[in-house]
C-alpha cells in the first residue's frame, strides 16, 4: 500500500512577528496541526524570507514532535510498556 501525505504551511505575519501553521493531510493522515513563531528584534532589518523560514521550522518541529507522541502512544497501546524513541 502506497500513502501520500500533504503539509501544508500557511503564514501570518506583521511588522514583528511571523507565525507558521503546519497543517497535515492526505488519505489516513492523522489531521495534526503545528505552530510556530518567528519574533523579530528590532534592531534588525526585516527580511520576511527569514522569519518565514525559521516560523516554518518550529511549526515542523511541533508537528514532528505530536507526531512522535501519537506513534509512542499506539505503541504503548500494543506493547503495554513505554515506547523508547528519539527523534
């Protein structure tokens, strides 16, 4: 069997802030959703490209990490003993 799954990554931003939503889709996808936030000083320039791209990370990493816990949890849920993964 052969799965696709979709994240799809929309911004929001301001003048000081980018905020990033993960969103996770496709067939059996388990609908999770991540956020992340790029917070700008300002001192610095504003480049949209690089609170875009750090935003983007965090919210990846927050989908990563729910990700993990769903899979510890079901096999938890077959093993009966706690799951041991790293990431």
């Amino acid at each position: 069997m052969q799965n696709h799954w979709v994240v799809d990554l929309t911004f929001d931003e301001d003048e000081s802030r980018t905020t990033c939503t993960a969103a996770l889709s496709g067939f059996s996808a388990p609908g999770a959703r991540g956020t992340g936030t790029a917070r700008r000083n300002p001192g610095d320039d504003a480049d949209a490209a690089i609170g875009e791209e750090l935003a983007a990370a965090r919210a990846c990493n927050d989908l990563a990490q729910q990700l993990i816990g769903r899979a510890a949890t079901g096999i938890e849920g077959h093993t009966h003993t706690p799951a041991q993964l790293s990431f």
